[in-house]
C-alpha cells in the first residue's frame, strides 16, 4: 500500500497515512537541514545513520541520497528561498514520500519561543533550541556557526530568553578583505587564537578569538543567574569555537536535524 499525501500550498505539514511494512522492512527517514550556503542531510532506518552528507546544492543532495533507494519521508527544515524549497517537494513527488517541513511556533519540544512574532525567528535556530532542551534540560546557550553564527540563550525553565545573529568566519574575512586586493590569503581558517605573525594569522585568529570570546561573555551573563548553564554549538565552523573558557561546552554536528526528529517522530 502507498502512502496518501497531502500536498498544501504553505507546504506546512504533510498529513502522512500509515504503510504497511513487512516485517523485515524499516521505513527510511531523511532530514534536510537547507541553510544559506550548505544543504545537509541524514538518512534514518530504525534510528541508526544510514548515511549522511553536506553539498552545495540539493541537487547533489538528491543524488547520494537516491543511492540509499526512496525514503518514506522527509523531515525539512529551510532557510533558503521558495524556489529551493519547491526543489524538495519535487523530490518527494518523484520518491512518493511524504514531507513534512518545520516551521517556528510559539512553543515545541518544550521550549517556549522569545519572539513576539515567532514565526520571524529562524526554523534552524528554533530547531537547535529544541534539541539542546530535549538533551540536557537545562539552561543553556545554543550557537551555530554557520555562514552566519547565531547564539541564542534558554533558560531553565525552556523559555528562550533572545539571541544574536553576527557574521561567520567567512563572511567576516570576505568584508575585511573586499577593499584590500594587496593581501591575499588561503581559504583554511586553523583554529588558534595566538596573536597572528602574519597578515593572515592575524585576520583569522582575530575573528576566532572574536567569535569565542563573544560566546564566552554570553555564557559568563547566563550563568549569573543560571547554576550549570550549558554551551552547545553545531554549524559548519562549530568546530573551531572549540575549546572555550567554560568546561560545559560540548559540540554536536546535527543539532538541527536533531530537532526535526523532535518535532517529526
């Protein structure tokens, strides 16, 4: 039997009927974290990885993904523009899935959103929020770095208290560099904070120790008036945040596809 789908024009949520499985087979789950730069995706079974992998675009996505077979459904969280978007939902056509797309509300996972309007707020932020909550229910401070690096504060209770959005590694160095033809630099960015003894030792480190320090000073203001407050960052650069001042700092790759397996059992 297949699955009956239902497609809507917002696309906000699939209605999903149930398919009969034999008993040998495990439905496939793919979740889609499309951010502004990188399409990343994970496909389940039985909630073990069966693969995963981060392109540049979701076309390239599609062909390893389609190496695993069809999936069931597809779990979507997106920050790209429409057109992107109308991207997946062709793909689950041409599979037959299902998808099912989050969407920030006023309150999930048992987080509460900050934002007046949440709907305004990042799916991607609203996600790694929900997934640091369901993981250590505890206040913490959430940060992905990402082509853009956001910080968002939790409170104990799971009340999203606001957070920041500042420029990445990247897009930091690109705005230094933009009216400076004479200095040229590699793409690699090391994670050392050390005062640079070159031009681009300096640049890089400067906008390490920036970024980290930031992130420091943000714990150091929760943990005011929060006893145990975390540190948890994801994002492509997530990695060279690390190691900061507080010892409760951890790093977790797929945060936000964490959260749509939260809100999409």
């Amino acid at each position: 039997m297949s699955a009956v789908h239902c497609w809507s024009k917002s696309m906000a949520c699939c209605s999903l009927s149930a398919v009969e499985k034999s008993a040998c087979e495990v439905a496939v789950i793919v979740d889609v974290d499309m951010g502004n730069t990188r399409v990343k995706w994970r496909a389940t079974q039985d909630n073990q990885v069966r693969g995963q992998g981060a392109h540049g675009t979701f076309g390239e996505a599609v062909s390893a993904i389609s190496t695993l077979g069809s999936p069931e459904r597809i779990r979507l969280s997106s920050v790209a523009n429409d057109n992107l978007t109308h991207d997946v939902e062709a793909a689950a056509r041409r599979w037959g899935c299902g998808l099912q797309v989050a969407h920030t509300t006023k309150s999930a996972g048992g987080v509460t959103c900050g934002y007046e309007r949440p709907e305004s707020m990042g799916v991607d932020r609203w996600l790694a929020l929900i997934a640091a909550w369901q993981q250590y229910q505890c206040a913490c401070v959430v940060v992905d770095a990402g082509s853009a690096v956001t910080i968002d504060v939790l409170d104990s209770r799971g009340q999203h208290r606001g957070g920041y959005i500042v420029p990445g590694m990247v897009m930091m160095r690109n705005s230094l560099l933009g009216g400076t033809a004479k200095i040229h630099v590699s793409d690699e960015i090391r994670r050392d904070i050390t005062p640079g003894l070159s031009t681009q030792e300096a640049i890089d480190h400067g906008m390490l120790f920036m970024l980290r320090a930031f992130v420091d000073v943000v714990h150091e203001e929760l943990s005011v008036r929060e006893v145990n407050a975390k540190i948890i960052v994801t994002g492509g650069d997530g990695e060279l945040l690390l190691p900061l001042k507080s010892p409760e700092a951890a790093y977790h790759r797929d945060l936000v596809m964490d959260g749509l397996a939260v809100i999409f059992p």
